[in-house]
C-alpha cells in the first residue's frame, strides 16, 4: 500500500480503534454491573458459580481485544482495507481526474494515481505549494487557499500551454478546472476534497480562451503591478491584497487570511479623512455628485521603526459581492524628500520624471496660490519668470477673484471641480484653462492640502469658436439677404414690366415718357443692389463662361480709369501665358469695380493701385497658409494699393453684409459681402492682407479651367444664332399658358404681356390652383409659366405632380435664385426653361417662344 493510503488510513483508523475501544469498555462495565446484581440476588449456589465463570472468560476476551485493538496486532488492516473500500478508493484511482485530500493546512492525506503520475510525492510539500507550482498557478493557488480556510467551496480555470500529464498526447493548451469541496469527518475533523479535471473539451472554454487569457494577464498584472491595490469592506476588513501591497508591509501572503488586518490599524489619515468610516462617507458622496473620476486622498502608516511613507490613494465606486459592500482602492507610494531650507518639496519620485517630461502645463499651487512646483511644460505656456511666485502673477488681474473663488472651493469642498478660463497677463490675446484637483503631499514639514493645476492655452479654440458664431451669424444674415431680394425681386419684376407697359403707349416727344425712363433705370438699380444681396447669400444667378482674364482687364480699364480721378495711378501687370477662367463677366466686374472704389477711397491725397494676374501651380498653392484653402491650379488676381491700410478688428468683419466704415449716406455695406459671395459662388477664394499704414492687398484665386474646343465653338456659334433670332424673333404666339404666380402684381402683369402678343393666358396664385385648372382643361394647356418658391406647392412639386397625367407638358421657371437652388428637389431627368427675376415683357414673350419651338 503507498503512502498516501497509509495516511488517510492512520487517520480514519486511529479514529476507529478508539470508537471501538470506548464501545468495548462500556460494554464490559455493563456486564459487570448485571453480574453484580445477580451475585448479591443469589449470593450462593449452581448459578452463582456459572456467572463467574462466564464473566472470567468474557474478561479475558475483552482484555485480549482490547489489547489487540490498541497495539494493532490484529483487525488493523482488514479494518483499513474494508474502511477503504468503503470510500471506493479504487474508483478513484480508474477515473481521469486528479484527486487529493488534505488537510486545511494543505498536508496530502490521499492521492489518485493520477496525481502520482505529474507530482513526485513530496510529504513535506503543502498542496497549495504543489498547485502553486503549475505554471501560472500562484495567484490561482492563493485565491483557492483563501477560499478554503474560510471554509468556502471554489474554483479555478487554469491555462497551461501542454498537458500536466507527462505522458500525455495531447497537443496545444489545456484547459483545467481545480476545484476544492471541504468534507467533515469523525470528531471535528476538517478535510479538503481536491479535484482537478481536463476540461478542454468543452467548447465553452475553447471559444473563450482569449477571455481567459486576457482575464489571467490581468489579474497577473494587477499583482505585480508597481502600485498598491486591496479591496475592503464596509467594516474596514482588508479582504484582498496584492503582492506589491504585502512587500510595503511584509505581510506573508501564503498566510493572509480575511480579517487579520483592519484598515485604521495600517494607516493614519489627514483632513476629512480621519477614519476608515469618513472615508467611506466621502467616497459616497463624490460617486453621487455623478463624478466620472476616483475619489482621491492621502494616507501615511509609521513602522515599527518610525519611519513615514505617504500614499496618494484613488478610491472607486463600491460594488456588492455576496450582498456585501466592497471598495477597491489603488495606492500610490509618495517619497518625501526635504530641500536644503525645507521650504520647498518635490513631487513624489515615481511622478517627477512624468511631471517633467509629461507636454501638458502642470504646477502644484497652495491654497493661496503660490507655486510649490511647476513643470516645463507650464513654463513655456504661461512664460512664467522668476518673479512670479503665485498663480495671481501670470493670469489677467480681471480673473483674481474667480481664481480665488475656485481655490476656496477646491480646498473646502474636494468634488468642485470647475475650471475656469482666464487671459495670460500683459497679452490679451491669449487664453488658458485652468484645471484644477486637491492633493495632500508634504510640505514645509509637514501634510498639506495643495492643488494640482493643469493649464491648457485655448486661443485658437476661441478664435475658432468666435469664426463658428460668426459663420451663424453670416449665414443667418445670408438667409435673410435672399429672402428680402426674393420679395424685392418681385416687386421689382412689377415694376419693370409696368414700365415696359407705359413705354409702349408713350412716345419718346411724350413728357412723361423721360419720367418713366428714370423709373425704370432707378428699377435696374434696385436689380443690381439685389444682385448683391444674392451674391452675398450666394443664390445669385451666374452665367460663368470662359473668360481670358488678359482681355478681361483690358476690356475694363477705361471703365476703372474714370474712378480713381487724376491724383491716384493704375497699373495692370498680366501674367504670362494665363490660364483660363470661368466666371460671370458682369457679376466678376462689380468685383474688380467694387475693391478699386475701396482702394480710391484710402487713398484721399493719392496713390497707386496696382491690379496683378498670374498662375498659381499647384507646387505654389501647398504653400500657402490660408484658412480654408484647398491645394489646387489656379489663377491669381491681386489687387493691391499704397493707402492707410486696415486694422485687424475691421479685417475680421469687413465681408459682414451691412458693415461699413464710411460715412452715412457713403456707403451700403454690401460692396466686400458682394464681392465674397461672387467669388465663393465661382468656386474661388478672396483673402485681404493688410497692416495699418502699409496699404491693403486682397488675393483672388480662381480655379483654372480647361476647355473643350469643340463645344466651346459650338457654344460660340449657338451664342451668335441666339443673338441673331432675339434680333428678328416675332414674339407673338397663339398656345395656351398657364401663369403660375403667388404674388398678385406680377401675376398680372404676365397675364397682360402674354395676352398683348396673342397667348392664351390662364392664371393660378398657387400650385395646387394650376393642377384644378389643368383637370379642367385637358389638353388645352401647353406650357406652364411658375414661380418656384409659392405657398402650399412649390415649382418642383407642380411639376412631378403635373407631368403624371401630361408627361409632354413644357414648363418654365421663375425664379431670383439660381437653378442650383432646387434642381435638387426635381428628378434628374427632368427637361424645363429657366427665366430669372426680375426680367421684361419682351424676356418673358421671348422666353415662352423659345420653350414651344423646343
């Protein structure tokens, strides 16, 4: 028989023998008891004598067994053999799983021979030593063993990279489930029942096995983290430690059971965190406030020897295990290490290297804000000198009292933590925010409450931040510009056609007719101060067509000339080999008109404007730094003069629409909104580089634009036919046209110029007005005349709506914007003319005549 079955049979049989013993014993007492009673019942005679014959043998029986059972001459080992069949000991040893039994102190009574074949059987070895020696076991073996003298059943899965069976044919990792179960014998005695099963099959764990490994690594890093980490309850029993926490204070793991140490034994706190209890109370109360960071304090602990160790702690939130509130709780060492005059203190040794390296802005301030330390980083930010010794010296003298209001609060109450944004002193141009948490480290000889402050420069997020709002607000305006032209347009168009109206009945000898000539032009001046509202809103409709700048400028320059007056001079320099453009001449020309008037105007006692074009690569381009500039091949077009210049406040507002700085009456505030709507709606870029007193230059880069020959002389010779059939077009017609118009003046005044050149008219104010009127005259209608923008329906709509009953019906659209502005809401295929507001009575015949011929 092995060892191990001696063991396990010394110890079941010891407890046997003595079971039979005190049987026996009581027994003999008992006969004894019975004869006695019989020898004084009948002192004398025949049965007097038997009894004590039979009670000589019957003790010479129970002193032999007695004797035997003591000495184990006899009975012992069928006793063991027949106890250890009892407990199926054979079975044991057929089945694939490791069994042990020890007891709580880890001494193997029992062992299958599975066990046998991976561990050499060693008497002196604990069973958590034996586990513990399997690769990756040791934290496993320690949660095992504190389960176990607690009295709990547990268990493990435990990864090993090949079978622990040595002559096992197994391949790849196994997977094993060590498991303990504590079993109660005879007597109070406390055994383990130990049990290691392969449970790789299991499918479970195979697809699991990156959890597992992950789950191992961590909990193997958490123990050999260079931090310290335990969990305690709410009582402030330690129940869990780590390895590094044991080493601080030399306390055996292998030995470490729940509640031998309490919390307020290991350490001493400061402030408000006197006790394991305030701690707690402090910790609820910072998890309630909906705080995303740990809670943080400091603690120290004083050896045996006297000496101090602080600890910077991070407290997280508590969580139940089996009902019970644990915290966890992470602890930083902190090295004190006093300077020469003890009136200085350096951070912790673990973070200095971190503080000094690290690119963010930190400094540690009192609670008065003088700096006790402050890093590089905060140095290059705040360009702190040797002179400033408080917070108060770098920041604007406007922010002190907010900065003495945050560190009150960040003192007195640990959860504030609102940061604030102040202005470096002595430049208002750039701005900081100040983060701030308490800390407790030493200083001037003693624990203090200090605060750490975290800086961070958000200049540019502010002037990002300022363009954001700025954008709302151009875009708010920009809006409202192309509402306003919409209705302008309309009233516009009314006039003009009642003009065109009165023109027609009155001679050029007529008075009223030089009259009515003035109103009209004062119309199209309105037009063209509209034109500028969409430009600015970018709704303006453009005709771009190819244009060779050179000849662009030069067509021009007696219209520029005129402007500047005899004192300022003008000078073109053209670019070689210029590329083409594509821009709406007429709208461009306001462009170049509009920045020369400017130019003229700052220059009052005379000066030079000179206007320059040359091609951008797209080598040349990458090197600009403009906001917003995409890298591209362009052509440049400069237009610079020697006036007063612009000061940057004027240069961040002057494409506002309305922002002017001439006088009243001088000037509408739309010529710069103009002109940057234009050249954004042509797909280029307009930046002004200025300085007060050195003149002013504005940059235009337009996209450069490569031609098709072919369709451009095509183009051309369409454009000459065009021109030629406006010349000699009769524009009077017979079809049937349905006016689509919400506004009732210029609705009207459509009817009339249609039914003057011989069309029949029908009329609408609505789109859902025009679907009534085309069911009530099927296939009367030939084309449809509609505004785009009306209530109920609008334009597009009409269409899709009208085109399912009569998909051959034409249509024309009115509109002040451009097609771009709602082609989006028509289906791609769709076929329709476009008339823009605010046009004439011969526009509008021409127009209808062109669509029908189609």
């Amino acid at each position: 028989m092995d060892k191990s079955f001696e063991n396990i049979n010394k110890l079941l049989s010891t407890s046997i023998r003595w079971e039979i013993i005190i049987g026996s014993t009581i027994l003999t007492i008992v006969f004894l008891f019975i004869i006695g009673l019989i020898g004084i019942s009948y002192p004398q005679g025949y049965f007097y004598k038997a009894a004590l014959i039979f009670l000589l043998i019957l003790a010479i029986i129970g002193i032999i067994a007695l004797f035997s059972l003591g000495t184990g001459i006899f009975g012992y080992s069928a006793s063991a053999m027949q106890l250890h069949k009892d407990l199926n000991f054979k079975i044991f040893n057929e089945m694939d799983d490791v069994i042990i039994v020890s007891d709580l102190s880890g001494f193997v009574y029992y062992s299958n021979q599975n066990y046998q074949k991976i561990f050499t059987y060693r008497p002196e070895s604990s069973c958590y030593v034996v586990i513990a020696d399997l690769p990756n076991a040791g934290a496993l073996s320690y949660r095992l063993k504190a389960a176990a003298l607690g009295g709990f059943p547990a268990q493990e899965v435990l990864k090993i990279d090949q079978s622990i069976f040595i002559h096992s044919k197994k391949k790849g990792s196994v997977w094993y489930n060590i498991s303990i179960h504590p079993i109660m014998v005879k007597r109070g005695k406390k055994l383990l029942f130990w049990r290691i099963t392969d449970v790789s099959h299991f499918q479970q764990y195979q697809c699991n096995e990156t959890f597992f490994l992950n789950s191992q690594e961590a909990i193997n890093h958490l123990d050999q983290a260079p931090i310290g980490f335990l969990s305690v309850n709410a009582q402030g029993i330690i129940i869990y430690l780590n390895t590094v926490f044991a080493k601080w204070f030399l306390i055996d793991l292998a030995n470490f059971t729940v509640g031998q140490y309490n919390f307020d034994q290991l350490f001493h706190s400061v402030g408000n965190n006197s006790t394991w209890s305030d701690i707690c109370w402090n910790n609820n109360k910072h998890q309630n406030s909906n705080c995303t960071i740990p809670y943080t304090f400091s603690l120290y602990s004083i050896s045996e020897t006297g000496n101090k160790k602080i600890f910077n702690c991070f407290m997280y939130a508590s969580s139940l295990v089996k009902d019970e509130a644990i915290y966890r709780i992470i602890m930083v060492p902190q090295k004190i290490e006093k300077s020469e005059n003890c009136n200085q203190s350096k951070l912790p040794s673990i973070l200095t290297e971190y503080f000094n390296a690290s690119p963010f802005a930190i400094a540690v301030v009192t609670k008065k804000g003088q700096f006790v330390y402050v890093n590089n980083a905060f140095l290059l930010l705040t360009g702190k000198s040797s002179k400033a010794v408080s917070l108060y010296d770098i920041i604007s003298h406007c922010d002190h009292v907010q900065l003495e209001f945050l560190l009150q609060q960040i003192i007195t109450n640990k959860n504030y933590s609102a940061p604030i944004e102040t202005v470096l002193e002595g430049d208002k141009k750039r701005y900081l925010r100040l983060y701030t948490m308490p800390v407790t480290l030493y200083h001037d000889n003693a624990l203090q409450d200090l605060v750490i402050v975290s800086g961070i420069e958000i200049t540019k997020q502010k002037m990002l931040e300022d363009k954001i709002i700025q954008s709302q607000k151009m875009q708010a305006v920009g809006q409202l510009a192309g509402g306003i032209a919409h209705d302008f347009n309309n009233v516009l168009t009314a006039i003009l056609m009642s003009c065109d109206f009165l023109l027609n009945t009155h001679r050029s000898s007529d008075p009223a007719h030089a009259d009515l000539i003035n109103i009209k032009n004062n119309a199209n001046r309105a037009a063209a101060l509209v034109q500028q509202l969409l430009a600015f809103s970018r709704k303006q409709t453009l005709r771009p067509e190819k244009v060779d700048f050179t000849e662009f400028l030069s067509d021009i320059r007696n219209l520029i000339l005129p402007l500047l007056g005899n004192n300022i001079q003008l000078k073109i320099i053209h670019g070689r080999d210029l590329w083409d453009v594509k821009v709406d001449q007429t709208s461009f020309q306001r462009v170049i008109m509009n920045l020369v008037i400017n130019a003229r105007d700052a220059m009052l006692d005379g000066g030079i404007v000179t206007i320059t074009t040359n091609n951008i690569t797209k080598q040349q381009s990458a090197e600009f730094n403009y906001a917003g500039f995409v890298v591209g091949e362009y052509v440049q077009l400069t237009i610079s003069d020697t006036g007063t210049g612009i000061s940057a406040v004027i240069q961040e507002k002057m494409f506002e629409p309305f922002f002017t700085t001439k006088e009243v009456g001088k000037g509408t505030g739309l010529g710069l909104s103009m002109v940057y709507g234009i050249v954004k709606q042509t797909g280029g870029y307009i930046y002004c580089d200025s300085q007060e007193g050195e003149g002013t230059t504005f940059h235009i880069f337009l996209p450069r634009y490569i031609s098709d020959t072919r369709s451009e002389i095509s183009q051309q010779i369409e454009k000459v036919k065009v021109e030629e059939q406006e010349k000699n077009t009769d524009l009077t017609g017979s079809a049937t046209v349905l006016l689509v118009e919400d506004e009732d003046s210029v609705r009207m005044s459509g009817v009339r110029a249609l039914q003057m050149r011989g069309y029949t008219v029908l009329e609408a104010a609505s789109g859902l007005e025009a679907l009534a009127i085309l069911e009530e005259n099927r296939g009367v209608v030939d084309i449809i005349v509609s505004d785009v923008v009306m209530p109920e329906m609008d334009g597009p709509t009409l269409l899709i709506e009208a085109r399912k009953n009569y998909p051959d019906i034409k249509i024309i659209f009115v509109s002040g914007y451009t097609k771009d502005a709602f082609t989006k809401n028509l289906p791609k295929d769709a076929v329709f003319g476009f008339l823009s507001k605010p046009f004439t009575l011969k526009q509008l015949a021409l127009a209808v005549k062109e669509t029908l011929a189609q």
